[in-house]
C-alpha cells in the first residue's frame, strides 16, 4: 500500500497560476477536491488544465468521463490550443443500445445495475494506469444512480479512500444538474472550488471564482474574476494591498514645468495618488501625460488606460501639441491599454493595472474615472477596488494620476464617482469668463507629501505644449465661474 502524503503544504500546480495563487500554493497532494459550477462556467477546461499541467511534468493523468466522449475532450482541448498530448481519457458512457426497448431492465431498477457496471469501470482503468491525477467528470451522474443521498454519500466516501491510498489527487466535477443540491461531497472534499458567471444588461458575463473550503491552508478569501479566452481559464486574484505594505523614502516626479512643479512644491511624489479634475476640455489629460513625457524621455516606463479616447486619437493629439509619444511607445518605454467597456471585469482591469506597475513603470495614467464607473456599472464596491488599486500602485513607488471628468462647464459641478478622499493630491482645472474671454486656471487643492501653493495661476495649452502661467491674483470668484476684476491693471 502507498502512503498517503500527510503534509497538506506539499502541493502540486493545477495549471492555472492565478488558481494557485487564490489557493495559496496550489492543490495539497493526493487529496479529493470538488470543483462545481453551472454548465458552462469552465469546469471541463480547468480539468484539462490541470491534467496537461500533470502530463507536463511526467504524471500519469487521466480523465474519467460520463458524459463528454473522447471526441469532444479533445475538441475543446484543440480550440484552446492544449496539447492532450499523456492525458488518457475514459469513456464510461451508456451504450445506444439502451435505446432499444428490448434491452430494458424489468427485474432490478436501472440504477442497481448501471451504478456497479460503472463502478467497474472506473476501478478497472485507475487499477491499470495507476495514475497520480485524476478528474471524473461529473458527479451528476453518480448521484442519479445512486438514487439515494446515504448510498451517493458512502460512494464518494468509499472513492475518497480508494484516491488516498492510492497516492492520486482527484478532481471531481459536479454541474449541479441533479435533483438535489450536492452538500454531501462538499462535506467530503478536502477543498471546494466554486464556478458562477452571471449575465449582465450588456456586453460579456461576470465569471467569478470562490473557494469555499480548504483544509489545513490560508487560501484568498472572497470572489476573484475569470475569463474563458484561447487558451484556457485565466484567474485575476482579488488584489489585497496589504499582504506588500512597505515604508520606503520616495523622491518627486518632476512635470518639466519649473511654473507647475512650483505650484506643486516640486513636483509630485512617487507612490502616490492625483485626481485631476475639471469640465470636459480643460485639458486633464494634457497634463497627466504631461508627467509621462518627462518620465519616458528620463529612459523610464509608464503605462495610460484609455476609456474613452482611442489611441490613435491620443498620440496625434499629442503630436499636435508638442508632446509626441510615439518614439517612446515604439521604444517600448510607454504601455497603452484600450479599454473594452462591455468585455473587462474589474478584476481583469485591476490586474492589468498592477501587472504594469510589476512590469517597472514609474506613471500610471487611468483616463477617466467616469469612463471606469460607466464601464463596469453593475459591479459593486468599485471605490474598494479602486482603493486597493491605488494602494498597490503607491507601494511600488508608482506616481498614479486618475482623471475625472465633471458635469458643467463653469459654477457648481458634479462628478460620477468621488476619489478625493483617497487620492494623496488634487488637481482642479476651471473655466472662468474675463473680458469678453474664455480662460482656463489650475491650482492644487491638496498635497499630501510636501507644501504646496493655495494660488490660482492661468492655465493654456498652446502648439508647444503646456504653460502655466502667472498667479490670478487681480480676480475674485475664479471658481464660480464668472469673476470679478479687483483692479484696472492687466492680467
């Protein structure tokens, strides 16, 4: 008899690096593990992976199947690209004779046949291959010819122990189409992975993992995102800022505006946060990328999420304005993400965004707040994302500057989502009326990492770039909108 592995941190990949990492490592060796969800939800492809992963590493796999046939496995393995290549698979499938009339049972019911001819079945093939992982696929099937909860209950549990004493992890899959709901094997399991997707209003379906249960490991808590794309599950684990905090000394980001960086108190501090807010065209984004150019043209990284301007828009505007990115992005120094509204969950989007900070860079550009809070509408508690986002970024030394559009041009105005409160700096840019004149102002409204100035100065943008120009100190009422002239000297 083999031993069974008694440590429960001694685990094997299931293929899916972000699923290892929610489960804090990987699957502990040679355990039982349920892996349910709605048909459709991926349950099939996570055991592909998990078998190829096995087959990748010199394991005897195999794939135990009770309703897909061969041909059909492999077919969904094709269109992802996996190579089946170690993966031996079992059909235990009822036969189309059953569906002559003649081969009816009427002595004994179906189920106290068919449940022992399977279970043959199965037995028989792990007692060739003696395989080190297996999937069986599903759970459905048992529990329907099992008939009753106590038999299906001590079937799984005479299978858990035939699995243990065998040195093999299993993997088994449950589409939750039988009558009752399958708290037996839920109980049984050494872990539970859960499957949902939900439909939205418009665009793709939320896919959200959860492990609801994992002896003896410090798994991730909570629903993480997934997506089904060529090539198999992708899993974004739910940030948790807080396991990397860090106290670390962080030097200034220079604009390459002495004026602006005045105003700022040198510049802005790596790490940390900055809402530039302000009426559609005052030039948020202009100054946000502003900071990208300075820091590319320096040899180092920075990455711009676009929600609602394509990319070509933005660099020809750039160009048009002195500022022009291209060589950087060819340079590969600058990462531009365009934002599918309808097709990024927020897990997907949050992982993009750390994923460039990993990748070295130094700005972060989110352009705009309002296009992320329209993009992903039904999803609750996106400041919580956004939260941990900024976190994450801020312990990396990345300087983030988040862009939000507000409502209106000149007075009162609102905006859809408010990140003051979390934001380290804030920016406004204002529209104000003077001498027959639209002109633009900026001042900064808060600065957490030095002092700063509490001016007003004007603000242009001109075929050379961004000028800030003299403190405003001859009006009065500059924020309302429509000020008033203190003096007869010019501005």
């Amino acid at each position: 008899m083999i031993a069974q592995n008694s440590l429960t941190n001694a685990f094997i990949s299931t293929g899916i690096a972000g699923l290892d990492n929610v489960l804090g490592g990987g699957l502990t060796k040679e355990r039982l593990y349920l892996l349910e969800g709605d048909p459709g939800s991926g349950k099939t492809t996570i055991a592909l992976q998990f078998l190829i992963e096995g087959a990748k590493r010199g394991e005897t796999v195999l794939y135990i199947t009770l309703a897909e046939n061969d041909v059909e496995l492999r077919a969904v393995a094709d269109a992802h690209g996996l190579s089946m290549d170690g993966v031996h698979i079992h059909e235990v499938i009822p036969e189309e004779s059953l569906l002559d009339p003649s081969e009816q049972y009427t002595v004994l019911h179906p189920s106290e046949v068919e449940l022992g001819e399977t279970n043959s079945l199965i037995l028989q093939m792990i007692e060739k291959l003696n395989p080190k992982r297996v999937v069986l696929d599903s759970l459905s099937e048992l529990q329907l010819l099992s008939g009753s909860a106590l038999r299906y209950r001590r079937h799984v549990l005479a299978l858990k122990q035939y699995f243990a004493k065998r040195a093999c992890t299993a993997l088994l899959l449950d589409d939750k189409t039988a009558v009752r709901g399958d708290q037996q094997v839920r109980s049984i399991a050494h872990g539970v992975i859960t499957l949902q997707h939900t439909d939205s209003e418009y665009g793709a379906e939320r896919r959200l993992v959860r492990v609801m249960k994992y002896r003896g490991v410090a798994f991730r808590r909570g629903p993480h995102d997934y997506t089904i794309i060529t090539g198999g599950i992708v899993v974004y684990p739910r940030i948790i800022a807080a396991e990397t905090r860090e106290l670390a000394q962080r030097a200034q980001v220079s604009s390459g505006i002495s004026q602006f960086d005045s105003l700022l108190g040198g510049g802005i501090e790596e790490g940390s946060s900055t809402l530039i807010s302000g009426p559609p065209g005052t030039g948020k984004s202009t100054l946000a990328i502003q900071f990208v150019k300075t820091t590319t043209d320096a040899g180092q990284r920075a990455a711009i999420f676009l929600f609602e301007e394509s990319f070509n828009t933005l660099l020809n505007r750039c160009i048009g304005l002195g500022m022009d990115l291209r060589p950087s992005y060819e340079a590969g120094l600058l990462e531009v993400n365009q934002i599918d509204p309808a097709e990024m969950s927020p897990g997907e989007f949050t992982h993009s965004v750390c994923r460039a900070a990993d990748n070295g860079a130094k700005v972060v550009i989110i352009d705009s707040l309002n296009g992320y809070l329209n993009a992903m509408p039904e999803a609750g508690f996106l400041t919580t994302h956004l939260h941990e986002v900024l976190t994450y970024l801020g312990q990396r030394g990345v300087a983030t500057f988040l862009i939000g559009v507000q409502q209106g041009i000149v007075g009162a105005m609102t905006t859809g989502i408010d990140v003051s409160y979390m934001a380290d700096n804030v920016l406004i840019l204002r529209y104000f009326e003077a001498r027959g004149a639209v002109e633009k102002a900026i001042s900064v409204f808060k600065k957490r990492g030095s002092a700063h100035e509490t001016t007003l100065r004007r603000f242009t943008i001109t075929k050379t770039g961004i000028e800030v120009g003299p403190i405003l100190d001859n009006f009065q009422g500059i924020l309302t909108g429509v000020p008033t002239l203190l003096n007869s000297e010019e501005v």
